[in-house]
C-alpha cells in the first residue's frame, strides 16, 4: 500500500532535526527525496531505509 508523501517540516520532525538540515541533507544528495513543483517531498520507506543504511555505516566506521 501507498503511503503519502511526506514534507520536508514533516521529516525534519520525523529526524526530530530542522527543516535547515534537511535542506543541507539534500543539497549535497545525502537524503533521499523528490520534488514535486519547487517542493520536496519523501517516502517514508525511503528515509527509514537511509536510517537503516546510514546505521550500518557507522558501525563499520566504529569498529
């Protein structure tokens, strides 16, 4: 099933970050996320996802 896209203020409270930190996210094509118009817009599989990958790769930075 498909879930709704998501806002960046939407993420940014997900992340519990700030909407500027998102933006720096995606300007340097850290965070995965389409835009819609002039806004963006995300997956919430997709940011779960790059949680989940991001984990992983600090924990190999850790060891």
């Amino acid at each position: 099933m498909n879930e709704p896209a998501l806002t960046t203020k939407q993420i940014a409270e997900y992340l519990n970050v700030t909407e500027r930190t998102i933006y720096n996210l995606l300007q340097r094509g850290e965070l995965p996320g389409f835009k819609v118009g002039v806004s963006w817009r995300f997956r919430k599989d997709d940011i779960d996802k790059w949680i989940k990958d991001n984990m992983k790769k600090r924990n190999r930075k850790a060891r």
